[in-house]
C-alpha cells in the first residue's frame, strides 16, 4: 500500500530539511512574518526582531553537528506557520530573559565619555578598557574572510541572503561562517580578559556574561569604526 502523500507543508520543511534551496527560501520568508507578529504582541522593537529571526534561521534551518536542520521536527500536525509561530514565541521569550537577567542595574554603569558609542553601555567602567582591548586581539584572529564578513554583516549591516549572493553560496553557509567567526570572537576574548584581570571566577562569569549577550552590539561598534 502506497504511503499517504505528505501535506505541502510538510513537503517544504522536508525539502527544506534536505538543502533544497528554493524550499529554505520559502520558510525563511514565512518565518520572518511569523517573528513580525510575535514582536508586535510583545511590543518587543524592530532590532529585536531582526535578532530573533537571525537566531531562529541558525536554529532552524541550518544543520549542527551532522544532524539534518531542525525545521525536520515539524511533522505535519498542525499548520506549519502556527508551528513557526510557536516557535518564535518560545525563542522571543526566552532571549527576553536573558536579556533580564543580564541586565547591569543603572547604579552600577560608570558615566561614559561623549565619544563611546552607547553599544558599550553595558560594561562597567573597571572593564570597559580591558575588553575593549580584548576584543581588538580577538579580531586579530579571524582569517580575511571571517573579517570581511564581520565588517559586512555587523558593519555595514549586509543580510546573510545578500551576503550569499555576493559569496556565491547559500545563506545557510553565510550563517555558519558568521556564527564561527563570532564563537571564535567570543573565545578569544575570554581568553584575553582571563589573561588581563586579576577578579574572582563569580566575577570573571559575570563580566563574560554581560560581554556575551551584548557581543553582536559590540562587534557592530568595532566593525564600523574606521582602521
């Protein structure tokens, strides 16, 4: 007996699943609508959004560790652009709880001078210098192709699909490439505040924390200051 035929949702996340770029294109289309709604409900800003649907394209349409891409999970049971919906609130809520308990409490924040971008906010005034600096060395690391893309996607805020386009592959390879880059960035930071700042280890894990939910931001300041 031949097996029922699949819904045509269920069809495009299974060639979405597969690579089929065409299929991948498609959801990410219905994705981003599906982040707008959810962003308007939360009353969450235009720059949140556009970092959910970052997050929730990596998260979902890009393959890890030789596992197929997790639009797989979608297996038909309900309509696939309520599962995106879902999926969108699920993330939005928590990437808002990180946000929170991030958060560094106004009384802590040293004033800034007229010329640091507001991106650095976030850091105390003790360990402003010392990433800041960090960070320099950490861009020192990244082979040419990772420091253009940092400069194009984080500096001159070049999507991941126009980035496919100008590098001649799929956006989900623009995304890996991004995504390493930016590991690699973060590693090689907390290596160098390690090395720097002589604080405790609950210390240590607070000011990375606040440098890892801040990095994108940070990057984008580095990535758009002039050599």
């Amino acid at each position: 007996m031949a097996e029922p035929t699949p819904s045509p949702d269920l069809a495009l996340a299974q060639a979405a699943a597969a690579g089929a770029a065409a299929a991948v294109v498609a959801i990410d289309r219905r994705l981003a609508e599906q982040v707008r709604g959810v962003v308007r409900k939360l009353g969450e800003s235009a720059s949140f959004g556009d970092d959910l649907v970052s997050a929730l394209r990596t998260h979902l349409l890009v393959p890890r560790g030789g596992e197929p891409a997790r639009i797989a999970g979608y297996t038909g049971a309900g309509p696939l652009d309520g599962w995106l919906r879902v999926t969108a609130m699920r993330e939005a809520v928590r990437a808002r709880k990180k946000l929170a308990a991030h958060a560094t409490p106004a009384a802590a924040l040293a004033d800034l001078p007229a010329d640091v971008a507001p991106e650095l906010d976030y850091l105390k005034a003790a360990y402003r210098e010392p990433v800041r600096a960090a960070l320099r060395v950490a861009l020192g690391t990244l082979d040419d192709r990772q420091q253009s893309l940092i400069r194009l996607h984080y500096g001159d805020g070049i999507g991941v699909e126009r980035l496919g386009i100008m590098y001649r592959v799929h956006f989900s390879t623009i995304s890996r490439w991004i995504a390493a880059a930016r590991t690699q960035l973060f590693d090689e930071t907390r290596r160098a505040v390690s090395a720097s700042l002589g604080v405790d280890p609950a210390e240590f894990a607070e000011i990375m924390g606040l440098v890892q939910s801040r990095l994108d931001l940070t990057i984008s300041l580095f990535a758009r200051a002039p050599a």
